[in-house]
C-alpha cells in the first residue's frame, strides 16, 4: 500500500499497557517532531500530563482493563470508573487484551461519555469500515475497526514490518503500537518478555535496562517512524473520525 498525502487519514493508536514514562516519551516526541496527531488509550498515570500539553495533535482515551485480577477494579462499572477518573475528557476507548461484549459496551454509553470504540482488530484485511453500534442506549457507540498492530504482526507468518504490508483503505487506515515493543523495536516479542519477566511491574522497568535490549533492523520500532513519515500530511485522532461513517 502506498501511504501519500493524497490517501485516506491515517490514525496512529498506542495503547499506553502502563509503559514506562521514557517509552512513552520517545513516542510522543517523534509525534510532536513531526506533527503528526495519534491517540494514547491510558491505562495508568504515567505521562497524562505530558501528554496533555499537546490537545492540537494528541487525543487521550481509556484503555479498560476487564481482565480478573484487573488493578482498574472488580467490576465493568468499577473499571468504568477508575478509567474516566485518569481521563475525565476521554470519548474514545479500547478495551485491553480487546476484552469485549455487548453488556460492557452498553455500560459503557451509559455510564460514561464514550462515543467511539476501537476495540475491533480485523488484521490485515482491506478496506474496512467503522459503524454505528445500537444497543438500546440513549446513544449509539461508533465502533472504528482497526487493521494492524505490532504484537500481533510479531506473530503472524509471512508478513513483514514494511509498510507494503498494510491493507489498502478506503476510508481510513487505524494502526496499534505499544510504547515498550516500538522502544525496543522488538521485532519477536522476546526483548518484553525478558524486561517483564524481571521486572513484573513493567513501569518500572529501568530505562538501562530496556536500552540493552533495543534492537536494531526491522521491527516495530522502524515500522513506527515510517508511518509517522507516511502520516504526515493527512493523520487524525480517533475522535475526529467521525465524517467517515
């Protein structure tokens, strides 16, 4: 696919999995350089602020944890909760681990300001669209699929980190990258599980200790600093991608 100026928008997404504050700056300062918007879906504290500074390109939304054992809370309204207190202003969500289900996306329209979810991953499939999801709320959810992401192409046969592998769109083109995956440009997952399995709260993991492991040649972290080339006169925030339905 080529990805010019004249193409659909480009949304970079990051969902933040309660990175380090270093991994997360890196992203935002490569954005920023190149003024190129992105949303962050926010697990935890880390770097909020920082992020803030920039409302002209960074949009931040929740990323729910609704795993057992979720540090977010027990329930689909105590995880609801704990994420609008992070994010007061999120409209656009995305659940972790793409956790999902009809009673959780209608707790969501009502008990929260959410208007978009992007909590669908169709990988590598073309021309995809979002759509307008009723379910007896007072509202619909605007549900935006997206097409890529850098942990699952870790596992995919018989593709590659170049942008030729992306699916050509029609309307938009949405990606997913994780702070530590694209710092360590970690092309096989093995440079995270190894931070992980040493540091169990991975944001706390030493910026020297990540910085060991960085690899260099293809890898997300390569794939990352493309498409932000890529994106730079047509990107977009999940919020803004509402004309397209």
């Amino acid at each position: 696919m080529s990805l010019g100026k004249n193409e659909v928008p480009i949304i970079i997404t990051i969902d933040m999995e309660w990175a380090p504050g270093y991994a997360v700056r890196w992203m935002v300062e490569r954005l920023w350089e190149n003024s190129v918007k992105a949303t962050f879906f926010a697990t935890d504290l880390a770097e909020i602020d920082y992020i803030r500074q920039f409302p002209e390109l960074f949009e931040l939304g929740i990323h729910p944890n609704f795993l057992p054992g979720s540090d977010h809370g027990e329930t689909t309204e105590e995880v609801l909760e704990f994420c609008m207190k992070l994010v007061p202003e999120a409209v656009s969500m995305r659940t972790h681990c793409l956790v999902q289900s009809t009673p959780i996306l209608r707790k969501a329209l009502d008990l929260t300001p959410i208007e978009n979810d992007c909590s669908l991953l169709l990988p590598f499939t073309p021309n995809v669209s979002g759509h307008k999801l009723y379910l007896g709320a007072a509202r619909p959810l605007n549900r935006f699929p997206f097409v890529w992401e850098d942990d699952v192409t870790q596992m995919t046969p018989g593709v590659d980190w170049s942008l030729g592998c992306m699916p050509a769109q029609d309307k938009y083109l949405m990606v997913n990258f994780h702070p530590l995956t694209v710092y360590l440009n970690d092309a096989r997952g093995e440079s995270y599980r190894n931070l992980k399995k040493a540091n169990p709260k991975i944001g706390n993991t030493p910026k020297e200790a990540a910085d060991k492991l960085i690899s260099s040649g293809p890898g997300p972290q390569k794939t990352f600093l493309e498409i932000i080339a890529a994106a730079k006169n047509n990107s977009a925030m999940v919020k803004e991608l509402g004309g397209t339905l």
